[in-house]
C-alpha cells in the first residue's frame, strides 16, 4: 500500500513538473526576450493615455479596445556575441478586422523608459510624433485578418547596445488592430511564440575541428573494442582434438 502511494505521489509530482516547464517561455541559445514591453493608448473614445499598460499580458497596436494603441518592445542587446551576422525580430499575433492595413515599425536607439510607469501623457519618448509621422520609420508590415505572425530584419543594429520598437498602425483605418503576448503572459509556454530577437553566430573553425577531432577518437576506440572483442572470442574457441 505505502509503494503504491509513492509511485501515485511521484506520477503526481511529474505532471505538476510537466505543467510549470510548459506554463513557461525561455529564449533557446542566440535568441533575447524583451527587457521590457508595454502598449500606450493614443486616441479615440475608449482611449486611457494616462493609464500605464506594463503589467498587461498583452501588447494591443491598432484600433481596439482600448482606443488607438501604440506598441513598445526594448531588447538589451549587450549580451549579443561581436561576430553575430544577422539579427531578426519575431512574433506570434492575432490580428482583428477584415481589412487590410500598414504597421509602422520605428526603432529608438538606448531609449530610457520604465515600462511600469510611462503612459501616453508621461514619456519622453516623443510618441504621438511618430505616431502622426512614423519618424525614424524602419519597416512597414502588411497586416490581414489572416496575419498570424511579424517579421523584422535589425541586422543594421547589430552594434547598438540597446533597442526600442515602437508598432503603430495606419492613422486612418478604424477598427483593425493586433494583439501580441507580452513577457508577463502567464500562458506563455515552450510552444510559444512571443515577441523575442534571433541571431545568428557563425560557426567556429576550431570548433569544426574540435568535434571531428572527437569524432575519430570515439570512432578509434569503438575499432580498437572490436578487435579486442575478437580476439578474446577467438582464444575462447575450443581447439580441435
């Protein structure tokens, strides 16, 4: 009875261990999450710009819910190897409305803001003049009711010690909008596919020559315990009367 009640214990811890893995995100080796990520609402009825959104667990861009919103993502970069040779933006999102619209994508370069307290009315990030403007505008994004993911090369900024994307929609299209999962959403998992950079490092010679070099040492020693397997075999045959 008491085997029983630990092998039940053991296969209950091992589905709790399964749920809290998969109830979480983490970035695999050459890929950053984001430092810090929020979502400012600009205008319209619904509109809150003097609300702080960075604790929400999504980042909302376009026409919504909550009004006219804008997007903020920031990656630390420092931690980027010096012979990374590309640099690329990802993201799963959900996109709401029938029609087609552009997503402006603007990147600051070591922005200063804290996601916990910058609003709409409290930034200096000069947020309704890209909005109105799209200045330092990078890249524009065809967005669809269909648009289930985004894609940005930043290769050129490599070299920055730390970025900020700032998504802003179309200012004359209504009700159209997308959402993507912020760094604090809680179903996030190993499945995911939050906001988040990939780079690329080459391979290194030597460590080329480093894994070949281990590969003919395992490949010798498994022909020298071939041969000795033999040779044993052979001196246990029995000889002939």
């Amino acid at each position: 009875m008491k085997r029983q009640i630990f092998v039940g214990m053991l296969f209950i811890f091992f589905l709790l261990n399964i749920s809290s893995v998969q109830a979480d995100w983490t970035p695999d080796e050459n890929e950053l999450a984001p430092s810090k990520d929020t979502y400012l609402s600009i205008s319209g009825v619904l509109s809150e710009p003097a609300v702080n959104f960075g604790g929400a667990e999504s980042i909302y861009v376009g026409d919504g819910l909550k009004g006219i919103c804008m997007g903020l993502i920031a990656f630390d970069l420092s931690s980027i190897s010096d012979d990374a040779n590309s640099l690329t933006f990802t993201s799963t999102c959900v996109s709401y409305g029938d029609a087609t619209w552009t997503l402006h994508v603007s990147v600051i370069l070591n922005a200063n803001w804290n996601e916990l307290q910058i609003t709409t009315v409290e930034n200096n990030l000069d947020i309704l003049n890209i909005y109105s403007e799209n200045s330092a505008n990078v890249s524009d994004l065809t967005i669809t009711g269909s648009t289930d993911e985004i894609s940005l090369n930043l290769t050129d900024f490599l070299d920055e010690s730390a970025i900020t994307l700032v998504f802003s929609p179309d200012v004359s299209i209504d009700a159209t909008w997308l959402t993507m999962s912020s760094k604090e959403n809680s179903y996030l998992s190993s499945y995911s596919n939050p906001p988040h950079l990939t780079f690329e490092v080459p391979k290194n010679s030597d460590d080329s020559d480093s894994s070949n070099s281990s590969i003919g040492v395992i490949m010798g020693i498994l022909v020298v315990g071939i041969i000795v397997v033999i040779v044993v075999l052979r001196k246990r045959k029995p000889k002939k009367a």
